[in-house]
C-alpha cells in the first residue's frame, strides 16, 4: 500500500537563474573581513513563518560547492566534461587519473585558498602572498569518515595565524550536523592547531564532511595534511555529493539524532522505515506531530545548512513498508531520525532531483507556507 504525500513548493529556482548564477558565483566567495567561521553559502534566505523571505545565494553557492568538489578531485588533465545534461554541469573524473588511484599511487596536489577535496592524498598549502580567509571543505561517501594528519605545519601562532579544523560543515555561520544532533558540543568540534600542536596531530570526523579554516600572514609559510577515510558500519549525519541516490539510515539502539541532507530540491520517497511501533503516518500539523513519541522520522526543508533552523514538513511516527513520496522544492531536504536507543531502527529512502515539470504539477497535500521563494 501506498502513502502518497507529495507537495509542491515554491522554493525552486529557475533553470534560467540556476545557469546564470554560475557566472556570478565568485562574487558569492570570501568577502573582505570575513570571520573564517562564519564562511557559507550566502545568506540563509528564509523568514520567520508567514514572513517574506530574501533572495538567497545558498543553494547556488552550494551547487558551486559540489561542481568545485568534482573538479577538485584531479588536476586538470584528468578532468573531463559529461555534456549529456545541460542542466547538470558536474566534471567526471577521467580514466587515467582512476588508473593511477588504483594503482595504489599517493595522489598529491596543491590547495587553493578555496578548496574541496573527495578524496584521499596528501595534500600542500603554501601562501604566495597574506591569506586571510582560507577554508576546505572535506566529503566522502555516507559511510566514510575522514582523518586529517598534519604532517608539516609552519605558520606563525604568535602573529595571528591559525589552523583550525572543524567537524563537520560551517557555512554563513550554519553547521552541519547542527548542535542537537552531534555526539560533541560545538566547542569541542573545533580543533585548534595553535592550542593542541603536537599533542593532537590526528584528527577523525564524527561524520562524512569535515573542513579547515586558516589564516597565513607571511608568504612562504603553510602545511601539509594527509587524508583518509575509514569506514563508518552506523553512519549517521551524512551530506550528499549528488542530487540523486538511495541511502539506508539505520540507528541499532543507539540514542542519537541523525540527518541526511540533500543540497537540492527533491522528490523523496520512503520505502520501508522501521521504528518499533504501529503501523501509520502523520503529516505534520502546527499543534500535533510526533510529540512523546522518542523514534520517529521528519521531513525538513529550508534554505541553510543547519537542520535546527529547518521547516518541518512532515513526521513518520509508525513503521510501515510500502511508498511515502513527497515533493520538496526547498534548497535544502533533510530526512532525520529521532531515536530513544530502544529500538533497532531503519529507513531506507531514494531520491532525485525535481525537474521544472514536477515543479509545476502541483497536487494534493500542498505545504507551501513552509518554503519560502529563493528568487
């Protein structure tokens, strides 16, 4: 049986704008003064319900972010362009740079003063001139988790410069995993070179992104890291690299708060979810929801990173198997589960990514007061 819950928003952008903020996006990086903590995506863009919300530049820059990540992963003889979908302007990794990966070679390369990195190697900063507002963001697969080792390390703690690295994502002052939802508070996800040197020189994620800030005054000066991934058999709070995929989220007795998020606007179905209790569903309402209930699954949908400052669309309180399906035309789609430690709980979900159609075709249970226009 089904459970056809689908909703359209108002939140998706048009293709037209999509394509021209691509040439724009630089202007989107890095502003003169910018506190290094507070790097992002652009404004967050969403307004107090039954407010107006402001333009934002979040999923633009954020799909500037996964188009950079791509690129990132090979220098630029390896890259080459997919041109299958206009729409979708990724750059796949060529074969000889697949060759030599599985040859076992040691991938290096230099960072940018903006950079992503996918994937493992060594890894070299080194200032060409006063940086002060540099950051990489770190991503693997749902089941990765990434360790930073600082092998070489040479900047000038006395004079202003930092290395930080920072577990999980912070984007215009947003985290991701938010703060209800991480094992460490948030002082503690931050590790300070300059304060730990060389008693920390290694350093895991709790989940599949991490990222560095840094500061560098004196040209010449930089660092060196190393990047692996281990695999993560439980993982938890995860951001996808792509629009479109199937995930299974599963939480053996564990209490703790897990959410996967999508930087597009998605059709999202929930195939089978099993969470201890009586079979139904329950479309979120302003008074009612999943309140008492200590295992559930929401629906969020916002224009941040951060899940805590989300709109939420819909809860799953019951097990059932069968097809939940909804629409959600917001910048970011976030699935999260809620769990007590109890009970061995699962969802398993797909997703892709809404075209101009599916936006348009509009039917049965709309919610568009919880998205806000992005345009």
């Amino acid at each position: 049986m089904g459970y056809p819950i689908s909703t359209g928003t108002k939140c998706l952008p048009s293709q037209q704008l999509y394509k021209k903020s691509l040439s724009k996006i630089s202007q989107h990086l890095l502003p003169t003064g910018a506190d290094p903590e507070k790097l992002g995506c652009g404004e967050r863009g969403r307004a107090a319900r039954g407010g107006v919300s402001m333009p934002s530049a979040f999923q633009f820059q954020c799909h500037f972010i996964l188009i950079f990540l791509a690129a990132s992963k090979g220098e630029t003889r390896y890259l080459e362009v997919r041109d299958a979908v206009e729409d979708e302007p990724f750059l796949l990794l060529s074969e000889d740079l697949k060759r030599e990966l599985s040859a076992g070679q040691i991938y290096r390369r230099s960072l940018r003063c903006i950079d992503m990195l996918s994937i493992e190697g060594q890894f070299t900063f080194t200032a060409d001139q006063p940086q002060l507002h540099c950051a990489t963001f770190f991503i693997g697969e749902p089941e990765d988790l990434i360790t930073i080792d600082y092998d070489f390390v040479n900047i000038d703690c006395q004079g202003g410069d930092f290395l930080k690295v920072f577990d999980g994502w912070i984007l215009k002052g947003e985290k991701f995993p938010s703060s209800l939802d991480h094992p460490l508070p948030t002082s503690q996800r931050y590790i300070d070179f300059c304060e730990s040197g060389n008693i920390q020189r290694s350093i895991r994620s709790s989940q599949n992104v991490a990222m560095i800030f840094f500061r560098i005054h004196q040209p010449g000066n930089g660092f060196t890291v190393t990047v692996k991934k281990n695999t993560n058999l439980f993982p938890c709070n995860v951001i996808s690299q792509t629009p479109s995929g199937r995930f299974t989220m599963v939480s053996p007795h564990q209490h703790r708060n897990c959410s996967f998020s999508i930087i597009y606007p998605v059709v999202i179905k929930i195939s089978d979810l099993i969470l201890g209790h009586l079979n139904g569903l329950l479309l979120k309402k302003p008074s009612a929801g999943c309140a008492g209930v200590g295992d559930f699954v929401e629906l969020l949908g916002g224009n941040g990173l951060d899940p805590s400052k989300m709109f939420p669309l819909a809860d799953l309180c019951h097990s059932f198997h069968g097809s939940a399906q909804m629409k959600i035309g917001c910048d970011n789609t976030v699935l999260r589960m809620v769990s007590s430690g109890k009970h061995i709980n699962r969802v398993t979900f797909e997703y892709h990514q809404l075209n101009l159609q599916e936006t348009e075709n509009r039917k049965e249970n709309s919610i568009e007061e919880f998205c806000f226009p992005s345009i």
